[in-house]
C-alpha cells in the first residue's frame, strides 16, 4: 500500500550522491583541501586565505547546482514512464 514517492518534490540526497559519486568527492575533497589551506595561511592578509575561503564557497554552490539538477532530471525521468 505504500509504494512510490507519494508526491515527493525531490528524491532522496543519498540517490542524488549515489548517481553522481565523482563530482561530490571531487567537491568534497576541494572543501576539505581548502579548509587545511585556511588553517595554515598565516592569517587574514594573505592572498592564499582570501583565496582558498573562496574555493568552499563555489564549490558548495557548483555541489548544489549539479544536485539540483540531478533531481530535475530523475523527476523528469519519472514524469516520462
């Protein structure tokens, strides 16, 4: 009696991550190599901190994005059978 998604806007994050498994490690790897860069800069006048407090940031909106879209896609996936 309970089967499907029963109306659900998007699908779980785990079918998200499981279907495209090399660019959230790739994104998740620069977030994590970004953070030990921060940690070691020397502070807030260097470019290197400034640059690498950026890297997280785009990253997560590029992770963002692609799951997004992954979901749009498995939605319209299911809209077509």
């Amino acid at each position: 009696m309970r089967s499907g998604r029963h109306g659900a806007a998007r699908p779980p994050l785990g079918v998200l991550i499981r279907r495209d498994r090399i660019d959230v490690l790739l994104h998740s790897l620069l977030i994590v190599l970004s953070v030990i860069i921060l940690v070691f800069a020397g502070g807030l006048g260097s470019v290197v901190f400034w640059a690498a407090l950026l890297i997280p940031v785009v990253s997560a909106t590029l992770l963002v994005r692609r799951m997004d879209r992954l979901s749009r896609d498995e939605l319209r996936g299911g809209e077509l059978l």
